[in-house]
C-alpha cells in the first residue's frame, strides 16, 4: 500500500513539473471570455437555427466552427430572473430573484439580484481579469444592487429595460436620457472593439447583454429594410454585424484563438413564428418560452459540432470557474455541471435524468427528464401577471414526449401513469426547497432590498393592494413613481 501511494506521489509531481513552465517561461496565457447574450431571441431566430427572412452570417459562422447546441434552455422564461440565473449559477429562486425587476412598480422598485451573491464576473476577478459589462442588466435600479457591487470594472449601456427607463450610461454618468434606438447597434460594437483593443494585453471577461431584440426599436440607417422580416429583422441583421466587427477585432489584435465567445439570450421571443419547431413564447413555460440558440466558439480549442446533450444556463457558471481554475464557493448549491468535456467531444457529468424544471417566478410549472416534459396543475392565481392572459389553468398534470412532440401538442399522461406518478414526485420533492406561489424554499438565498422590513410578493397584480400601508412602509413611502419613457413608434 505504501508502495502504491509512493509511486502515486512521484507520478503526481513529475505530471506537475511537466506542466508548470520552465525558468524564464512564461505561463500559458489566461483565456479572455466574451458573453454575448441577446434579450427576447427566439430559438429560430438567426439563420443557423432556421430562419429564413434573416440572414445572420457572423453568428452562423461560430454555430459552424464551434459547438452548436439544439436543446439549450433558460432558467426563466422573462428577464431579471433568467439574467440571475446565467450570472450566479443557480436557479433564479436560490438567489431568491424569481421575479421581474420594475423600477415603475410599487411591489418591486426597492428589490434586486442580492449584493451577497457571487456572480460569474467575481469569479474572473479573483483570478486577476480586468472585467466589463455592455448593455442591459436588469436586476435592480437602485445602486446597492449595482453592476459595480457584483464583479465588473466597467459599464457602458441602457441597464434597464427601455420601456422603464430609457437612460444610457457611460460608466457613472449619463449621456442619453433616450437612448438613440438606431444607433444602439453602432454604439455597442464601437465600444466592444475599443474594449477589445484596450484590454488585449491582459486577461479580460466581458459581458455583452444586447437590448435587441427587445421593444423599442430601430435599426440603423445602413439596415433599415434590409431583412424580409420589418424593423426586427433588420436590427437583427444589424447586431449580426457588430458581432462580426468583435470577432474582426479580436483577430486583428492577435487574440481569437484565447478567446472563448459565447453567444445565446435570455428567454425566448414574444412571437411564436420565432420559437418553431416548439410552441410558446417568452412568458410561458412551453419550449419556446425557455430553448433558445447556444453557441461557443473558441476558434482552435473548440472542436466543431453540433450537440444535441440537454444544457442549461445555470452550465455557464461552473464552466467559466474550471475554465479560468478558479473554485466554486463554498457553502453554495449550483444547478448546473461544466461543459469544458464537449469542447472536445467528450460527456459531462450530468445524468440523462436529471430533472430540470420550469418556474414561472414562483409557481413550478413544469418538469422535464430525459424527453418526457410534465406540465404540473395549475391555478390562475398562482400566475405572474405576465402570464396571466397566456396560459390558462391545468386541473390534471399533461404529458409530453418532445423527442416525438417538440410541440407539446399530444398529451399522452392517460398512456404513461407510472411517469406521471414519478414526476410528480420530482415536483413535490423540489417546492419545499425552491419554493411555489406564496411560499420560500429552504434552499432559497435573501432577495436583495433595501427594506427588510417590507414584504416581498410575487408577481401577481393582487397581491401588493392586498397589503396594509403599515406594511408596505418604506417601499410606499419613498417610491417615486417614475412613469416609463414613451415613444413614438
């Protein structure tokens, strides 16, 4: 036995001499990270994933020369919870931020993703990169939830959503009360490529969360009319092509084969023509609300294919900690496993059958292993408000087998009860823990606010009137009432 463990020790030492660099070396070059994440992007929304009024020449061209993913899903079917997801590596609800962020709304104005959270940019910033954020961040308007307070160095962009407030920053400081909608495009890419430019020589991540396209919006002059879908597919096309100008930029600066790019959104879109094959939208928990593009494209290092392996947002988190060998933190459950083994063609960690499931801020909605996806009874006051005139109550759980029926279309529960019986248990195992309408989890972190005191409701229109005065306290008291920015469309 002492023997084994000898020859173990002098095997693990001569490994780590091979791999540490030789005197006067240098150590290999730490990988720069570049996360592109469109707003309300559908899965059949760029050309590599079937559109067709659209051409998306950049973005196919990383599908083709990097890992392509076909069954790639959200935390959330909205905003401020899917963001929270992809940045702590957790479903929503354990960062306790189910809900979507609203600086005009009374119920939620005074809330946001907790400053107790780790997020993927701390993870970069403990191992010495210089960090940044382009575009919208969307979970909490309020400074103690800053991007400045979760890991990034820098800011540039629209933070909120436009139809709240319409406010563009440069760092600290505004320089549009409305942003320019058809300029947003050109001002996005021009600060990626000087941001690429600026940092090149030293290990960057840089988190480019793109407003389109969400409403409002307005392609530029050199796009308008350019796509056979409208002002959508235009800016489409437009953001195609900044995306194109960042990969230009980082191969004329030397640094495309250290880069890793990723690429995907944050829910799926508010058309249904956008989510074929899947049915649904943003807002519900039917496929097209949550399966949405995925790429990762690191040209040399990524072997290039398509995969069909089920990936979801909370991967992104432990795959950039092993990438950049920084650990997870202690004392913290993540939802997802690294993806670092498909990069070339190997498996991950996870089984086939582990559960994923649907939240729609606080109600589980649904819950999918394997191809077999359950939609749970449901009631219509456990539905956001968001949902609440698209989806209708279920009495009795539906079966679906998205292998054969990527539609949902074909309840076939009657024909498998034992599956039923299963995941349902699935569900009932996981509400103490991640919570349902009108009740915490145990496994669920503090949301952040700034009023402790104050009640947190869901998402519901009744629930905040419900409260006494007394007890919405300072969240009644000092709201300001902000009214959003209107537009001329």
């Amino acid at each position: 036995m002492r023997k084994n463990r000898t020859i173990k020790w002098l095997l693990s030492a001569a490994l780590a001499v091979i791999a540490s660099p030789a005197i006067g070396e240098e150590a290999p070059q730490k990988p720069n990270v570049i996360f592109i994440l469109m707003d309300d992007m559908g899965y059949s929304d760029v050309s590599c994933y079937g559109a067709t009024k659209v051409k998306t020449p950049n973005i196919d061209r990383m599908a083709a020369q990097g890992l392509k993913f076909t069954d790639f899903h959200t935390a959330a079917s909205i905003c401020s919870p899917s963001r929270a997801a992809f940045l702590t590596g957790g479903y929503p609800q354990r960062a306790g931020l189910y809900m979507g962020i609203n600086q005009n709304r009374e119920a939620h104005w005074f809330l946001g993703l907790n400053p107790d959270e780790v997020t993927i940019a701390e993870q970069f910033k403990k191992q010495g990169y210089t960090t940044a954020m382009v575009g919208k961040w969307h979970l909490g308007k309020e400074e103690k939830f800053s991007y400045y307070h979760q890991g990034f160095d820098h800011y540039y962009g629209a933070p909120d959503n436009m139809g709240h407030n319409a406010a563009f920053y440069d760092e600290r400081e505004v320089i549009y009360k409305n942003t320019p909608l058809e300029q947003l495009n050109t001002l996005y890419t021009e600060r990626m490529v000087k941001h690429i430019e600026d940092f090149k020589d030293q290990p960057f991540f840089i988190y480019f969360s793109h407003n389109y396209p969400h409403t409002p919006y307005k392609a530029g002059q050199k796009f308008r009319k350019s796509s056979k879908d409208g002002a959508r597919g235009d800016i489409i096309q437009e953001a195609d092509w900044g995306i194109g100008e960042i990969l230009k930029a980082l191969e004329d600066n030397g640094i495309l084969e250290n880069t890793l790019v990723i690429f995907t959104s944050d829910n799926g879109a508010t058309s249904a023509r956008y989510s074929k094959p899947y049915s649904g939208t943003k807002y519900v928990s039917l496929e097209g609300g949550h399966r949405v593009p995925f790429i990762l494209y690191w040209k040399g290092k990524i072997q290039p294919a398509e995969s069909e392996v089920p990936v979801i947002a909370m991967d992104l988190f432990p795959t950039l900690s092993e990438l950049i060998r920084e650990p997870l933190p202690k004392e913290r459950i993540f939802d997802g496993v690294s993806l670092t083994p498909l990069f070339e063609g190997g498996k991950i960690t996870r089984s086939k059958d582990e559960p994923f499931y649907y939240y729609n801020c606080e109600n589980l909605q649904c819950v999918r292993v394997g191809d077999w996806k359950l939609h749970l009874p449901r009631e219509a006051k456990q539905f956001p408000f968001w949902s609440m005139k698209k989806q209708k109550p279920i009495q009795s759980p539906r079966l679906y087998n998205l292998a054969s029926d990527p539609a949902e279309a074909k309840d076939v529960a009657a024909e498998h009860p034992e599956r039923v019986s299963e995941m349902m248990a699935l569900a009932e195992q996981t509400r103490p823990k991640l919570g349902e309408y009108l009740q915490r989890g145990s496994e669920q972190r503090p949301t952040g606010t700034l009023f402790p005191e104050v009640p947190i409701v869901s998402n519901h229109l009744t629930d905040w009137p419900k409260l006494s005065d007394e007890e919405k306290g300072r969240a009644k008291t000092e709201f300001k009432g902000a009214k959003p920015t209107k537009r001329k469309r």
